[in-house]
C-alpha cells in the first residue's frame, strides 16, 4: 500500500544526503516534497499541516543543521513523529479480567468485517485463548453460511439461531460460550451501505443487552478518506474503542492508515495484510513507520519466523549450512521455511532498503518461488543430492518437466552454488547472528 508513499520519501531523503550540509532553505524544500507525497497519499490534509509543523519546528533552528549527519538527523525526526501520527505504541486489543471477553466487530457492508472475525478468532485461538463466533448479521444473504465456514476451517465454534434478531443472537453468543467454556465472544454485526439511525439502534440495543468490552470498527483501508469520514462518524454514534484496517495488501494510497488516529482519537489495533485466514497482525506504529521510510521491520520478521518456523528443523538446517553436503535437497528444505513466513515480497519489505529494490530488480517476487520449486521437484533424488552430476541432457529433461527453461535451470544451478560458497565463508564469522547467516533462497 505505501510503495509509493515509500519510493518518494526515499527519494527526497537521498537528495538531502547527497547535500552533506543543510541549510534552512533545503530543510524546508525537503519537507515541501514530503507534503506533497502525503497528500498525494491520500492523507488528511489537516494531519499533514500539523505533521509537517511538528517536524519544522524539531528540524530548523535546533543544532541538527550543525551536526555531522544532518539528512540521518532529519530523517529521523521524520520517522518519530510518523510513529506519534499513527499512535506511538501499540495498543492490544483488552480482555476482560473476568471472561468472556465480549468483541462487537462494526461497520458498513464491504469493509470485511465477517473475514475479519474469523481472522481475529484464528489470531486468539494462536495465542491459546478459546474464541467463540456469533453470526449476527442477518440481513446480508450468505453472511452467516460465510462465517460457519470460515469457523470449519480454523476449527471455531459460530453460534447462530434462524430467525433470531441481532439481540437475541448477542445473548445467545454468551449462552453458548458458558457452555462451552469459550473465554472470548466476537459478534459479527450487520453493516449498512452508510451509516443511519437503524444501524446504530440496532447496535446500541446489542450492546445494551450483551456490554461490549471491545467494540472494534472494521474500515477498508482501499477507501482512503472515506474510511477516515466513516471512522468518524460512527465513533460521534457509538462508543468505539478501536479500529481493524483491512486490506492493507492493497494497491491504495495508505492515507487512512496515517490519519485515523489523529482524526478520531481511536487507535487502530490490527490490520488485515492479505485475503488468507493468518494474514492479520497487530499495529505497531513504530514499526509502519520504519516501513513506510523504507527502514525495514526486522522485529516483525523475526516474530513471523518464531511463530511459523520449526525450530527443529531450523536447527538441523543451520548445521548443514557451511557443511560440504549442504545440497539441493537441503535448499529445498530451506525455501519451504521461507514460504511459512508469508509471500516473499512481504518478507523483503520487513528487510532495511530490500523492499524498493527487490520491486526495482523485478528479480524477487512470488513467482519466482514457483518457477524454482517447480525445477527441484522436475529432479530426481540423487540429481538434488549430487547436483554436479546434472549435465546438458538432465538439464534439458527438467527444463521440460518444469515447464521452464534450460537457461532458468542453469541460473538456478549456478546461484546455488554461490550461495553455498558464500555460506562457507560466512560459517563462524564473528558478530554474526544464526538469523544473519540465514541467506534468501537464489531466485529469478
């Protein structure tokens, strides 16, 4: 969402550094271009003023201009109040100290609330809690078949009752959750086409029989300032403790994310990364800040890899890295512990300055992952065992088993052996961590 947002801040940033020092002058025409970015990007016009005041007024008349590094110092004071911006820390979506925990999901038809129920129940049920759904939208046809479905598939119980009203299935959620020992309740409510008075009747009435103690609006993010306008006006309605952005994957210009804080008090508490049942993460405004400036979010990464990886196998495989018979079987092992943490071109936008340039190169996407598993697999066993032995013929024969070319076997054969070069000579390097050591698969 923010590639082109990130791609001009960048831009701006790097004609700063090529100045070494700055003048007043440069600072100013500097964040000139920063405010056009933003608005361009969508966000609220009254954010950036008082955004790019705040920035002004840390950058210019200060010793910064003084220092040895005055685009790092600049730029950094960019990154600071982006966090401010987006709410500085994260803020975890509360439970109840006596359960259940009650989650009313709000908001107009098309924003994703029912995906982001099941999204959320999965997001819980990781962390070991016991999520109950409650299908309560009983207006849009197939709103209730969706999200049985979704509960089959990530193994949560939804609790639904033909021809209840809304209130009535608020009540049953908890009825259901005592008897099945359910510690979190998500009711997923009805949305309209806008918001009116039937809406938010209808809410508040749910709310007065079944109290909410996370009442979270669900706002397309593809939406821009309409979902800033929506945020708005739902929360001068009812009481909103927070805000799930979907659809961040999307190719939109990223404003909502930067205004809705400032704009509404609320703070946004998850975003939805992908159309996939896992691709919901909490918000952390430090870190899409570091994001957005092209910095990376290494600690993202690094929870993604506790979280999807084997630590076994990672084990196993970070002793054969270095060894001699590090093979071809073993690098497959490797990219099938990549592909856990998410699509490629995700994991490169967590990677300091990888992001724009894996989009620049064209080289590193997800249908590169495609094109390479599909040579391993056109390999027999002792072909990835004993890859030297691959000669003109074999290449041909998996070219043609691969669907791709001789030339694509050839460049994977050739980048694998560079890696594994390169991961002898990187083998017991001081300072350097089993992560760093850890390279991406040769791809494209």
């Amino acid at each position: 969402m923010f590639d082109a947002l990130t791609e001009k801040l960048q831009n701006t940033f790097k004609k700063m550094r090529s100045k070494g020092r700055l003048t007043e002058a440069d600072v100013r025409e500097a964040l000139r271009e920063v405010r056009l970015a933003l608005l361009e990007a969508d966000v609220n016009f009254k954010v950036v003023k008082e955004f790019l005041t705040r920035v002004e007024e840390r950058a210019v008349g200060q010793d910064i201009l003084k220092s040895l590094t005055p685009a790092q110092s600049v730029i950094r004071i960019v990154n600071d109040e982006l966090t401010t911006l987006m709410g500085s820390t994260h803020e975890r979506v509360r439970l109840a100290s006596n359960p259940p925990t009650v989650i009313y999901l709000v908001g107009l038809q098309g924003a994703g609330k029912t995906t982001a129920a099941a999204k959320l129940a999965r997001y819980f049920k990781q962390q070991g809690r016991q999520p109950l759904l409650v299908a309560a939208d009983v207006y849009r046809p197939a709103a209730v078949d969706q999200l049985e479905t979704l509960g089959q598939q990530i193994g949560v119980p939804v609790a639904h009752e033909p021809g209840a009203d809304p209130v009535r299935l608020a009540q049953l959620g908890m009825e259901r959750s005592k008897k099945l020992a359910r510690d979190i309740v998500i009711i997923d409510t009805a949305g309209r086409l806008h918001v009116d008075e039937a809406l938010m009747t209808e809410l508040a009435r749910m709310q007065e029989a079944v109290p909410a103690h996370e009442t979270l609006l669900v706002v397309d993010a593809m939406t821009g300032q309409d979902a800033v306008r929506v945020a708005t006006a739902f929360h001068e309605r009812l009481p909103l403790t927070g805000v799930i952005l979907t659809k961040l994957d999307g190719d939109a210009r990223g404003g909502a994310a930067l205004s809705i804080r400032q704009v509404t008090g609320l703070p946004i508490k998850l975003v939805g990364t992908g159309e996939k049942l896992d691709a919901l993460e909490p918000f952390n405004p430090d870190r899409m800040a570091s994001r957005i400036l092209g910095m990376g979010d290494i600690q993202t990464l690094i929870e993604k890899a506790e979280q999807n990886l084997d630590q076994e196998d990672t084990k196993e495989l970070a002793k054969k890295i270095g060894r001699a018979d590090f093979t071809l079987d073993d690098f497959q092992a490797m990219l099938n512990q990549v592909k856990k943490l998410g699509p490629l071109s995700k994991i490169m936008e967590m990677m300091p300055g990888m992001g724009q340039l894996a989009k620049v190169k064209g080289q590193i996407d997800d249908r590169s992952v495609v094109r390479v598993e599909a040579i391993l697999n056109s390999m027999t066993k002792k072909e990835r065992q004993r890859p030297e032995i691959i000669d003109g013929s074999r290449r041909l024969r998996i070219a043609r088993g691969s669907g791709t070319s001789v030339q694509e076997v050839n460049r994977l054969l050739k980048q694998f052996e560079e890696m594994r070069k390169l991961m002898r000579q990187m083998k017991g390097k001081p300072g350097k961590s089993r992560l760093g050591r850890m390279p991406f698969p040769p791809l494209g």
